[in-house]
C-alpha cells in the first residue's frame, strides 16, 4: 500500500498572486515518489495539462512494475527474465490475478478452472457469419468479445466477488477459442472446438492449425514459444489499453464489454497493432541496402514513416521483453527447422544500423516487445493479420487482473479527466435565416 509522506510536500507558487500552495508526496514500495494533486482544483481552481499522461498516475497497483531507465519489467514482484524462462502462462496468469505464484495444488486447480470455460455458447458462432470472410480478426475480436455480456449474464454484476471472479477466469479461458475461431472463419475452415487434455497454448494451436480431415500432432517447439510469447505479453502496466479498460471498468460497464474496449486501444499502430507493421515494414525494406533509406525516412520530420518496433514511452532503454524474444528467436527457429530467416537477418541489421545512429541514441529509442515477436510468429505459421490478436490473447489476463484490483479498491471512483478548454466563448445564438 502507498504511504503519504509524513513529512514530504511539494510546495507550488503562483507568481502572479504569489500564493503558495502545498501538496503531499506520496511513495509506492519502489520507482518514483508521486505529488498528490488531487485537492488542486479546490485548493487552486487550477487543473493540471498532461496530454498523453505522461507525467501522471492515475491509480495504485500492485502487479507490475517497470523501470524504464533500467529496462526492467517485474509482475508481482518477479522479473520478467526468470518467469519468461522457468515458468509458464498458467503460473502467469495465476501470479498476475491473484498476487503470488501457484502452489502444485492451487495450479492444478487453476488449470482445470480455466480448461473447464474454454467453449464458448453454440449461439455465438453464429455471431461470426455475420462478419464479411474478409474482415480484419481484430475487428471480428472487438464484436464478439463486446458481445459475451449478451450471453454470459451470471457474470456481469461487478459487486459481486464471486461474478467477477467467473468473469475473470471466463475471459482467460474463451479468448484463444474466440480468436482461433476468427482466424478460421476468415480463411473458411470450419471451426475447432477446444480440447481440454492440452495445455492452453497447446489448445490454441490446435484450434487454430487444425482441421477435421487430419489428425494434428502439436511440436513441443512451437507450444513453448507460444507459452513463452503470451507470457512476455501478459501485462504492462496502464499502457494505452489497460487504462482503456480501467476506464470503461470505471464506470461500472461489465468486464466483457470493457475488454472489448482494451482490444480497441490495443488494435492501433502505435501499441499492439506494431508487431503487424514490423513484418510489413520489414517486408517493404526488403533488403539490407535499402535500410539507410528508410533509417532517414524515419528521421525525418515531414515524413509519416516511423520504425515500427522501436521507442517506447516507458522504456528509455532495451525493453526487457525484447532482449528475451532476441535471444529466443533464433532458438527457435533451429527448433522449427527455419535456416536462414531473411526477415530475421533484415531485423538484426536493421537494429544494428538504428542503434549506433545519432538520432535513435540521443532519444533512446531501443527495439520493443514487437519488434522480434512477428518474426517468430511467421515462422509458427500465423499471417501476419493475426499477430495483434494474439497480443490481445495473451494480454487479456493483464486486463482482467486490472479491472478486478480497480472494482476492490475502496477509492475507486469513475475516471473523468479535466480539459483546457480553447474553442468559442459564449455568443448569441442567430437564426438560420439571419445567418451570413
Ligand atoms: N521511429 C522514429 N522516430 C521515433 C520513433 C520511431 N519508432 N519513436 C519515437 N520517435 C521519435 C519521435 O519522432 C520524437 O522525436 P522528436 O523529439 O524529434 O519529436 C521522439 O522520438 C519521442 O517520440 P514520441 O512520439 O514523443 O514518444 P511517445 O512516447 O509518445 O511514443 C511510441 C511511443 C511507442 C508510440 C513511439 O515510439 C512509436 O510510435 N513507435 C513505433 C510503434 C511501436 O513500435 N509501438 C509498439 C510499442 S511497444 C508495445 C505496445 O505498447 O503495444
């Protein structure tokens, strides 16, 4: 819990009056004290302007902290390093929900909790044909995911513990299902239906690979760095998304319909939506000695192009997540039998070449999470238009995990940003008829 410093405030001067002002500090148990302004407007009539939030807190959390100077990345106090290489995405999600790692029983019941909600309502799959065949999945994602309130009422009501706690382990469970399902609706083969003796990144690929005519067998291979990918991608934090759902959850919407608001945020360019633009812009440099060409694209202001895969707002070094998916790219594809990816060595140049320019280094703008994982996703098998759904697939236990501490927390109250307001002052309204 956050404690209020008994002795630190920050002290603000209005230089025109010269009326001084005094707020509390207050310190979490690590990364940056915070001014408490939340007496500012009735202490002032002043509102405080950050666009982008980037100096602001907007809520206290206990599941995952970033140092983005360091580049460091812990989920409950683990680093993302130890859980990315010795556990998996069940202990993942178990840590991030319910604030520790699983004990042998407390997992085994977890997993059978989440395996025993992983079909969905027969009613929804008929919700899908009325998607055009060519629709992006992320779009088919955001209509049927919004649309699980309409068929899982016994779990909307948020004042109740026990509701959101089925909600929370229905949303794990049913979004690889529900995102399988939108690949194959959109290439015409018939649906899979999940199978409950596999793991859950076994499941996936198998509803998403397999058709009824053959028999599937699963690689090992392929089922860990799946594992290994939703677990890199299982939280970070209040990115664009996850305040996204807050703020939705805020307002008392149920979970449902607030996941369907996080995989909105999440379709974007800028945040998940990245890993997909890498592989095309990847696929649009082409070669090596076309990267100079695109590096001073990048550079330069009055060009749109930016390096997809690089900057992020937290990280002022290499994001951690991108340091494990460096090192385990290649690992794994000599294990799926890939030699000599292009794309692979087109991104290592590119890095190479992005890193020791002027431009990148002063603004510490570093590869992130996206930029190696479509790479490794080619070579599972995915097209490229699904690799932003499974970032919402391994991200959906991060939003729940959010939603559920934001509805427990006591001083929660609905999110209403301020504004500066800069348009037309009062004036007289003039008929139609009178108007020049
Ligand atoms: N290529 C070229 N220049 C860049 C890039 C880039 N990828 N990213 C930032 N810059 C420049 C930017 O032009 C600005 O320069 P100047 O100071 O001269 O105006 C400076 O670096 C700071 O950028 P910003 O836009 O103010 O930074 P931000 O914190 O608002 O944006 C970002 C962060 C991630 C949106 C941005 O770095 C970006 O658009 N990156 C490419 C998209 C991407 O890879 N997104 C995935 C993020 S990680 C996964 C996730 O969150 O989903």
């Amino acid at each position: 819990m956050a404690k209020t410093s008994q002795t630190r405030t920050v002290t603000l001067t209005d230089n025109e009056t010269g009326q001084t002002y005094e707020f509390p500090v207050i310190s979490g148990s690590d990364g940056p004290d915070v001014i408490d302004i939340r007496r500012l407007y009735a202490e002032t009539g002043m509102f405080t302007f950050d666009p982008g939030y980037t100096s602001t807190g907007s809520c206290e959390s206990a599941i995952t902290f970033i140092d983005g100077e360091k580049g460091i990345l812990r989920h409950r106090g683990y680093s993302i390093e130890d859980l990315a290489g010795k556990s998996d995405f069940m202990e993942v999600c178990y840590l991030l929900l319910y604030g520790d790692l699983p004990t042998v029983k407390e997992k085994e019941w977890f997993q059978n909790t989440i395996t025993n909600h992983t079909m969905v309502h027969e009613q929804l799959l008929f919700l899908y044909r009325g998607f055009r065949r060519d629709a992006h999945p992320m779009a088919v994602m955001v209509g049927v995911v919004g649309a699980l309130s309409a068929f899982y009422h016994d779990s909307t009501d948020i004042n109740d513990p026990q509701h959101r706690v089925i909600a929370s382990h229905r949303l794990i469970a049913k979004i690889p299902t529900i995102a399988a399902m939108a690949y194959k609706y959109t290439i015409g083969q018939p649906f899979v239906y999940p199978r409950n003796s596999l793991s859950y990144a076994e499941n996936f690929l198998r509803m998403t690979f397999a058709v009824p005519a053959e028999d599937y067998s699963i690689s090992p291979a392929v089922s860990r760095a799946m594992d290994r990918l939703f677990i890199l991608h299982a939280d970070h934090e209040q990115n664009a998304s996850t305040s996204t759902v807050r703020l939705a959850g805020s307002s008392g919407a149920n979970p449902f319909a607030c996941i369907a608001a996080g995989i909105s945020s999440l379709w974007g360019p800028a945040h998940g939506g990245a890993n997909e633009a890498v592989l095309n812009m990847l696929h649009e440099i082409g070669t090596k000695d076309r990267i100079p060409e695109f590096i001073e694209r990048a550079k330069d202001r009055d060009d749109p192009f930016r390096l997809m895969g690089f900057g992020h707002r937290v990280y002022k070094n290499y994001d951690p997540r991108a340091s494990v998916l460096r090192e385990s790219t290649h690992e794994v594809l000599d294990e799926l039998g890939v030699k000599d990816e292009p794309l692979l060595e087109l991104a290592m140049e590119l890095e190479r070449i992005a890193i020791e320019d002027d431009y990148f280094a002063e603004r510490k703008l570093f590869p992130n999470v996206d930029f190696y994982s479509g790479i490794i996703l080619k070579a599972i098998g995915f097209p490229t238009s699904m690799f932003t759904v499974l970032f919402a697939v391994a991200r959906t236990v991060g939003w729940v995990a959010q939603w559920k501490e934001m509805i427990e927390d006591p001083s929660q109250r609905i999110g209403r940003p301020r504004q500066l307001f800069v348009g037309e002052k009062e004036r007289p309204f003039v008929p139609v008829a009178d108007r020049k």
